[in-house]
C-alpha cells in the first residue's frame, strides 16, 4: 500500500467522530485550528456547552455569512454564535476555568504526541516558529480529558505519533485520545492502544506506519 493509495478520512470526518464522543452535559474546550470543526458536528439532541479561552461560554455553531457580526469570534479570530444562556467574561475568569478543573474536554491539534501521552503542539522549534503557547498549556493540565485531533502523518510521512516528543512539549502525559485521519488510538498504561481503523486500512500496515508498537483493542 503505497502513500497514495492509503485510505484517509478528511478533516471533517475526523471532526465528526471526535463529536460522536462528546457526551451529555459536557463543557468543552475546542482549540484553535481543526478542533473547532467538531462544533459544526455536536449531536443536536446533547446538551454540551462550548467555551473559549478568550472569555465565551455558550457557543453555538458557526453563523452563516449574512449573521456574521465580528465582535463575536472565538479565540482563533473565527465568527461564532452564541446559543440561548450563553455568557461573555474576563479573560482572566476564562483562564480560570481552564486552570480550575472546570472544562470535562479539550479537544487540540498537535505536532506530536508521545506514547506515554506527552503532547507537543505549540512549536515546531524551527526559527520562524510562532513565539508564544498561548492558552494551550492551561488546557493541557487544566481539562479532565485531552483529546487530539491530528493527521496520523507529516507531509514527509512521518509519524506523529511517537516514542519521545522531539518538539518543545506544551505538557507531560495529558493525552487521553488521539484522533488521526488514520486512526482513534488511546493512551494507556500499556500503550497506545487502536480502538478503530478507517476502512480498508489494516491493521499491520497502520502498525507500518506509525512505527511505535500499537495495540490491537478492537
């Protein structure tokens, strides 16, 4: 199976079976980037509340062009709604939320992820990296549950999932889940352990590529 023949899902799928796992009642943190696509996807019979580091509790799902109003963005700078209760504050009482304890998930992109559950998503360590984490080590440590979304492979078809981060780490051991186009893997005690494989695709080959020992918990 070559490179260009591997079977993948697009971003949006990931997006909607990363939502297939947000449950009832959850608040959730979705980072910049690909994460914020899952909202698009949130089965619409949950109640699951949307927070944004940069001070938004209550989003909704991304407003059509016409309602666009830019004094209501996420903290990617993107357009959002905001659902019926929903809430606008500090930026000091958001990061306290995140630090709190206070968010069930956050749901972040990321550069590698180590089998032990180490997460590197905020530089790449190249000079024209951009200089600054952001809110991303607070969600880390701060979320009771990590979920990564991710493409399984680099543009030079190296894995991301690794045996030891090589980039700056943004935390240490905070993976619950990775999400690839490939793959849902968990970290556990014992290893990354392959809960689904896109179709088509076995097991061996994702084994191939990913070049870290899986485990085989279908």
């Amino acid at each position: 199976m070559t490179a260009t023949n591997i079977p993948k899902l697009n971003r949006a799928q990931i997006a909607a079976r990363v939502a297939r796992d947000i449950p009832e009642g959850a608040y959730v943190n979705l980072g910049i980037g690909i994460p914020t696509l899952v909202g698009d996807y949130l089965p619409k019979d949950r109640d699951i509340l949307l927070h944004s580091e940069n001070g938004i509790l209550g989003m909704g799902p991304k407003p059509k062009a016409e309602d666009v109003d830019w004094d209501l963005i996420n903290a990617g700078k993107e357009p959002v709604t905001l659902l019926a209760g929903g809430a606008f504050f500090h930026h000091a009482d958001s990061f306290g939320m995140m630090r709190g304890g206070h968010l069930d998930i956050c749901v972040l992109g990321a550069f590698q992820v180590s089998i032990t559950g180490d997460l590197a998503n905020w530089s790449t360590g190249e000079p024209d990296a951009i200089p600054a984490v952001g809110g991303a080590m607070d969600l880390a440590v701060g979320a009771k549950a990590v979920y990564i979304m991710m493409e399984h492979l680099t543009k030079k078809g190296e894995s991301k999932l690794v045996e030891k981060c090589t980039y700056p780490l943004t935390a240490v051991g905070c993976v619950k889940r990775v999400y690839t186009d490939l793959a849902v893997i968990d970290i556990t005690k014992t290893g990354p352990c392959v809960l689904e494989i896109v179709a088509g695709l076995p097991f061996e080959e994702l084994q191939r590529l990913t070049g870290v020992t899986l485990i085989d918990g279908r």
